[in-house]
C-alpha cells in the first residue's frame, strides 16, 4: 500500500511541496479554536469569543475564492506572499487587542481580515498535484494522500493547542498557529518549480473567458451543496462531543474522542488511494455517502465513550474517501485552469457548513444536551446523501460515459495522442534523438487549455455537462452521453 505514495513522493519536488503544504495548513485545524480559547479568557464570555471566531469563518469563506482566481491567473506565489503577509499581520494584531481586552468590534476585523488573506493552502497543494499528473488514477493517490495529511492535521492540532493553551499562555495557540504559517507557507510559496503555469501565460479558453466563475459549472453546486451538509456534520459533532464527555465526567477526553474519527478517516484515506477501484467516481461517491449517514446515525445510539469511539472509527473510514472523491470529480468537471479557484470553492462551503453547524449544534445542545446536537449530525449527513442522490445524473454527465478513473484516463491518453498526431512534424534539434512516443505512454504534456480543447471537456462543439444556472435542480429527460472523439 505505502509504496503507491513512495512513488509519489519520488517525483521531483513532489515530497518538498507536499511537506510544505502540510506545515503550512496545519494551522486550520486549530486557529478557530485557539481564537476561541484566548479571547475567552480576556473577555470573559463565548458569545464574544464565538463571534470573532465567526467574523475569521466569514472572511475567509467570502475572500478564498476570489483569491484563489488571482492565484490561478497570477500564480500561487506572486498573490499568496503579499496576502500571507497581511494575514500574519492582523493575526499578531488580534493577539495584541485581545490581550489589552480591546473592543470586539476591533476583534471581530482582524480576525475577518486575517481568515480573508490567509487562502485555501490545501486547494493549492492539490492544484499542485493536479499540475504534475496527468493518469487520473495517480491523481486520485495523491488526493488521498493529501487527505491522509489533513486527517492528521485534525488528530495533532487540536491536542497540541489545547495543551500549550492550558500550561503556557493564553495566546500560545494561536502564536503556534501564526509561526507554522510563517515558515510553511513561506516555504511552500518558494518552490516555484511545481507551481502551476499562471493562466495569463496561457492560450485564452473561449468557455472560460465566456463563463467567467468557475461556479457557473453546475456540477460543482452539486458538490458544494454536500460539503455544507459535511460543514454542518461536523461543527455540530464538535460541540455535541464536547458535551458528550462533559456529562460523562471526562470533558478533557473531548479531544481524543474527535480524534479517534480523524483516525478513521486517515485509515480509509491510505486504503483508497493504494487500490484501483473499477466503479465509477459517481457511484462511489453516492455509496460512500450512504455509509457515512448510516454510520453518523449510529452516534445517537452510543451511550458510553468506548462505544462512541468504535462508531465513530468506522463512520470515519469513509469521510477521507468521500472529499478525495469529490475532488477528483472536481478536477475533471472544470477546466484545468480553474482548478485551484474551484476546490477552493469547496473548501468554502465546507466552512459556511461548519459555522452553520457550530451555532446549530449549539442551540440544540443548549436545549436538549449532547443528544440533540447529535441529531443535527445525523440529519446533516442524510441531507447529504439526499443531495448526492438528487444531482446523480448531474456528476455522471460532467464526468462523461463511464466515469471511471479507467476511462478518464484512456480519454486522455487518446487526447495526447490525437493532439500530437495532428500537428505538424518539426525536426528535433541537432544532437537530439527525436523521441518515440508509444500509444501506451502516459508521460505526455500539454497546457492546460490545450488539454481542455482537445479532450473536449472544456469546449466542445455541443457540452451536454453544462446546463444553465436556472436549470440546477431541474434536469430531466433521457441521460446523454457527451461526444468524445
């Protein structure tokens, strides 16, 4: 199984990024808490605390998408430098106010400018991966992989702030937080070398000059919908476990108890990206989301700790799948220039459903204790699958015909080869062998908007994956199947 990821990791300047963007966003498995816990103890009350931590939330979920076009058309490190930057800035400044007991609304600013200027390093370490590979097959490892990575984000974080929180400084958290994006994110922005091609450098694609925002892809408002319903799973499994183990006498455990699904979750991440799976994305993607309902259904039968563990290990086998899943059917519904603007899309539904459930988990726990939080769970993972059930038709005609990673990359094997043989011969330059290049070989290259063009994804003659905005929702009649020549 490890050595599908060691082969990865061979690749030049695969494991440098990888390692960078794994400090790098490290951050986001505890800044909102370590936010929380600071301005607690300075000011005295959770509504304030939970406030700012919302105004980050609120940032970050208006900003990361814009920012993550200018990423796609500038660069990753010509727009994250300068932006990193001022996050790191207002992040220091939040600690400084909030140590001098400032005034919320101060708070509450920097901490919307800090989430808005920090940007989804996870959707450019993907975007990354997407740049270097071209066999979806291997690009579904390297998703897995980077699942894996954010897993044991969310397993160390937490853990590791609560504990300087509790025996150093109030502010250690989030300064822990400010020096991993520091040194990470400078790191990773440094190495140019895997970076994606800008898009300004780039052929111009008629369907994305003409579509402008990637959402305009009906396909990613079926993902996106699922990852609100994910969102809401878990901001409201956080607060119901924190409840959980209070009335069971052991609210220090809180963090292991949500550790142990992250445990889960990493688990089936390594499994599913070390196997070949011959089911299409689609049908994996809707079956994994009818095990994780009836796995989160199961946490409002677990009356003990122990039994909640064993749960929610197995409910968490399919969570890393399911987000891998999602982002392959991202990467192949939109254009390869888009592609950081578009999982960065995700991520932000994934936080607007995270600060939904939060404040909803928390009403409902206010009332009704851990249980009715825990209700909020099930019901976000039903809506889930419902949705997932809802836009089936519409995922398996934006990924065409089959929809396996086998045919996607028979598709684009073709597609190089179809591209090469139509352009003219050139002589290969003096002392250079001209290279053969077999049906079989899959180290081929071309730009993205050159791919798009000739696999016929991005531009075809007559796209049967996209559909008018007004008709989200309302699709019906015989499936089609797109034209792939």
């Amino acid at each position: 199984m490890f050595e599908t990821y060691a082969k990865l990791y061979r690749l030049p300047g695969a494991f440098l990024f990888s390692l960078a963007g794994f400090i790098a966003r490290f951050p986001m498995s505890f800044i909102g808490l370590s936010t929380l816990m600071l301005i607690r103890h300075t000011h005295g009350q959770y509504w304030i605390a939970g406030l700012v931590d919302a105004a980050s939330i609120i940032g970050f979920a208006g900003a990361a998408p814009w920012l993550a076009r200018l990423v796609d058309r500038h660069g990753q490190a010509q727009v994250m430098r300068p932006s990193l930057t001022v996050s790191i800035l207002a992040n220091i400044a939040l600690i400084t106010v909030a140590l001098q007991t400032g005034p919320v609304w101060l708070l509450c600013i920097l901490a919307a400018i800090a989430g808005a200027f920090s940007g989804s390093i996870g959707a450019m370490v993907r975007s990354r991966w997407s740049h270097l590979l071209e066999d979806p097959k291997k690009l579904k490892s390297a998703f897995a992989l980077e699942s894996a990575l954010d897993e044991l984000v969310f397993m160390l974080g937490p853990v590791l702030a609560t504990a300087l929180t509790a025996s150093v400084h109030p502010a250690s958290g989030l300064v822990l937080a400010i020096l991993f994006a520091l040194f990470g994110g400078m790191w990773f922005f440094s190495l140019k070398s895997t970076q994606p091609t800008p898009s300004k450098h780039l052929p111009v694609d008629p369907q994305v000059a003409e579509r402008g925002s990637v959402m305009r892809y009906p396909a990613l408002w079926a993902i996106g919908a699922t990852f609100v319903g994910a969102g809401t799973l878990f901001g409201a499994l956080d607060v119901s476990i924190l409840e959980f183990t209070k009335v069971l006498g052991h609210p220090a455990t809180s963090g292991i108890q949500l550790g142990i699904m992250a445990g889960g979750s990493l688990v089936g991440a390594l499994i599913y990206g070390s196997r070949d799976w011959p089911l299409p994305l689609w049908a994996m993607y809707l079956a994994g989301m009818a095990l994780l309902s009836i796995g989160v259904t199961g946490f409002l039968f677990a009356h003990t700790q122990i039994t909640m563990g064993i749960i929610m290990f197995v409910a968490g086998l399919v969570v890393a799948p399911i987000i891998t899943i999602a982002y392959s059917i991202v990467e192949f519904a939109i254009p390869r220039q888009q592609i950081t603007e578009g999982l960065t899309w995700m991520n932000t539904f994934m936080n607007l459903g995270v600060a939904l459930g939060s404040f909803t988990g928390g009403v409902f726990v206010d009332h009704y204790s851990y249980t009715g939080g825990l209700w909020v769970t099930a019901i976000a993972s039903w809506f889930m699958f419902w949705i997932a059930l809802a836009t089936s038709r519409l995922i398996r005609s934006a990924l065409g015909s089959s929809g396996t990673l086998r045919e996607l990359a028979t598709r684009r094997a073709k597609a190089w080869k179809d591209a090469r043989a139509s352009r003219p011969a050139t002589k290969p330059a003096k002392g250079k062998p001209k290279r053969v290049l077999k049906p079989s070989d899959h180290d081929y290259k071309l730009t993205p908007a050159e791919f798009e063009a000739e696999i016929g994804l991005a531009n075809p003659t007559e796209d049967v994956r996209r559909f008018p905005p007004s008709t989200i929702g309302d699709i019906s009649g015989q499936e089609t199947q797109p034209d792939v020549q």
